[in-house]
C-alpha cells in the first residue's frame, strides 16, 4: 500500500473517542471519514481531531462512508445491535475492518458475519482489547510457553463499576446488547480460549441484576442486564475456567484478576498495577517462593485510552496486518465463539440449566 491509510470511524461515541485518539498516534493512519447519526457526536468525534478534524469528511451513516471511496478501512464503533447490517457495505466494499466487540448480539447474526468475513477480501478483525492489555499478552505468552506446567484451571475476576450512561441508553436492556454476558463477558469468553487454546463444550451461569439500574426507567421499562454473576466453563481438552463479575465493586483495588493453575505452579496477572505473580508449588510447609513483577506499559498509550494501553497495542497489531500481511490475531470465528459462550451464560443463568454449547446456533 502506497501513501498512508485511509481510516474512517463509524460510530464516534465513547469507544469512537478511544479510537480516534489511538488512531492518531498510529504514523501510517490519516483519518479521512467520520459516520454517526447523532450530530452532536459527530461534532465532538471532529473536534478530537483538532485542526485536522476541518479536512476530515463526516456522515451520518457508515454506509453514505463507505460510498464515498475515501477509505481504505474503518474501525465500528457503533452499538452492538448494529454491527451486523454496518458490516454489510463493509462486504461489499472490502475494505479493511476493526468492529468492536462483541462482533454481534446473537449467534445466529455472528455466525452470518463469520460466513461472509470468509471470503471477505480485506482484513477482517474483531475487537478484543483485553488480550492486547501488555500485562495479560505477557500473562498469555507464560502459559503457553509452559510456566505453570500442564495447565488445569483458569479464573477470571473482573470487579468494576456500573455500565456507563450511552448514547440513547441503548446498554440497559440485552436485546440491545445481547446482555452482559455477551456485551461484556465475550472479551473474557475470548481470553479463556486464547488462554486455554481448546473450545468450551459446557457452560453454567448464575447471575441476576441485584443491586445496579434499580431505580432507571426508560420509556416505562426497568433494564434488564446483569450486575454479577459467577460462569463455570468446560474446555474440550479438559480445562475448567470461571469468571467472577461484578460490576458494583469499583473499590476494589483490581479491576481484573487472571490465574492460571497447572500442576507445577499458578501464575497470576493483576490489572491494574499490571503485576505478575508466580508461585510454583513447593510442598507441605516448606517455604513459599512467590515472585512478583511490574510489566510495563508505554505511559502513551496508557494515556490514550481507559482500556490499560490495550487499544493502541491492538490498533498496531490490525495495521500491521494490514500492511505486512501478518496474521489477524482475533479472527470472527473467534468472535463468533466469544458471542456463542455469552449466549449460553445469559440462557444458563435465565433456566438455572448448564448450557451444552451444541445448543448454541453457529457452532
Ligand atoms: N473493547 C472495549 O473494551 C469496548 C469498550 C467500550 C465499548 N465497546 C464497544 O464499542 C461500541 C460502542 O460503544 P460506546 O461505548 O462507544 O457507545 P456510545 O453510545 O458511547 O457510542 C455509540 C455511538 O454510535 C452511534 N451510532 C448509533 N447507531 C449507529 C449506526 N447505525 N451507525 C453508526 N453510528 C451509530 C451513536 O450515535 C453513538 O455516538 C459497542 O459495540 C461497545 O460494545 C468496546
């Protein structure tokens, strides 16, 4: 490819911000296009861009972007529900393509996109932030390399604050999002496979909406989302992973806890500070050895974004592939699987049944 990248955004809310503001720490990126209904976005998603927001094209749909040929990829980032008829010009142009996560709400319309990335002549990307986090790559790369021996449990806490307030509050209710355990959770159903490098054959779930958005009502109706919820997930080659959510504990001191167990030692990433911890296995009583370390993230990109530096890291990765070829790191399938995975823990905790993931459509 000759000459910069030609970028448009599509959606310019919260996470449009996160990406215009890491797309320009990117040297081989001009943003040439802007698409959002909401002209008030539209109009802060220009100004991110200072004095070069004055050049930059702005539309009200990705679709009028798309036909205006001022692109060569563009990152989605509008709400979940949308993704999937965003991403049909995307098809038809074959452009380049960051889309957010979670790549759909249901695993019938994932598995449609899946079908169509297939022979989708750009690179077609989902957006996974969480595994392009420096402490958990390092985290993900020790497993694999064997740090704790044959790998047997995988836990997974995230201990936050409430979803934030969204543009028309399109979050508060699942048929919007596809529910927390697929609007949220599919980037920790995503890391368990990465993790465990297997496929999830059975998944129970019990959660509820206990303490957040009791008292919200919108147009009449309460939000329907769960705050906390305890999954167990069983992997094919024998792996068993859980992931412990809350979303009323924004004081705990971190937001996520990664342990990995195997039968030589567990190895734990806490986030933040981003700290690793190692403690082989030594015995009954003998004395413990557990080292601790710091893994660094570039001050830059932990500036440009709330995701812990993740944002810039994947951005680099997605323009990498693009220009060397490189290989796409969070392929639909993979999307597609972490939507799969949501969808059974949301019908698991709504039937109080453990989910056999042959269940789920799209497998
Ligand atoms: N990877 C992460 O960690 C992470 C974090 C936050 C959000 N997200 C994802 O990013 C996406 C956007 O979330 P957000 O928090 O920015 O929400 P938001 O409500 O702040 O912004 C969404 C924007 O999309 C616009 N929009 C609505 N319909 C559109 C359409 N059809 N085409 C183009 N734009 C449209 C809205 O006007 C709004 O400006 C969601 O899919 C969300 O799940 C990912």
């Amino acid at each position: 490819m000759s000459g910069k990248i030609r970028v448009g955004v599509i959606g310019t809310g919260m996470m449009g911000y996160e990406h215009i503001n890491n797309l320009k720490l990117m040297p081989e990126v001009e943003i040439t296009a802007l698409a959002d209904p909401t002209d008030h976005m539209l109009g802060l998603g220009k100004s991110m861009l200072g004095p070069a927001g004055s050049n930059v094209a702005t539309f009200s749909t990705g679709e009028a972007l798309l036909d205006a040929n001022l692109v060569d990829a563009v990152v989605i980032a509008s709400p979940n529900f949308t993704h999937h008829d965003v991403l049909q010009p995307v098809f038809k142009k074959g452009v380049h393509v960051l889309c957010e996560k979670p790549l759909c709400t249901t695993p019938e319309d994932a598995a449609r996109i899946r079908d169509q990335a297939a022979s989708h002549s750009g690179v077609f990307w989902v957006g996974m932030e969480y595994r392009f986090m420096p402490p958990a790559t390092e985290f993900v790369t020790r497993v694999h390399r064997g740090d704790v021996g044959r790998l047997v449990m995988v836990s997974i806490r995230e201990h936050r604050f409430p979803f934030l307030q969204k543009v028309n509050d399109w979050n508060r209710f699942s048929a919007n999002t596809g529910g927390t355990m697929v609007e949220k959770c599919c980037h920790f159903f995503d890391l368990m496979r990465h993790i465990i490098q297997s496929e999830p054959t059975r998944v129970y779930c019990s959660g509820n909406m206990d303490v957040n958005h009791q008292d919200e009502r919108y147009d009449g109706r309460k939000p329907d989302i769960i705050d906390n919820s305890f999954t167990v997930v069983d992997f094919a080659n024998g792996t068993r992973a859980m992931l412990d959510l809350c979303m009323f504990a924004e004081g705990a001191e971190h937001q996520e806890e990664i342990s990995a167990t195997g039968d030589k030692a567990r190895l734990d990433v806490l986030i933040p500070p981003g700290d690793m911890v190692m403690s082989p296995r030594v015995g009954f009583r003998n004395p413990k050895q557990v080292t601790r370390e710091t893994i660094p993230v570039d001050p830059v990109a932990l500036e440009a974004g709330s995701h812990f530096g993740a944002t810039y890291y994947q951005q680099r990765a997605w323009i990498d592939a693009i220009l060397t070829g490189a290989p796409v790191q969070v392929t639909a399938q993979d999307g597609l699987q972490a939507v799969r995975m949501g969808a059974a823990a949301e019908l698991s905790a709504a039937t109080g049944r453990a989910i056999d993931m042959a269940e789920i459509a799209g497998g």
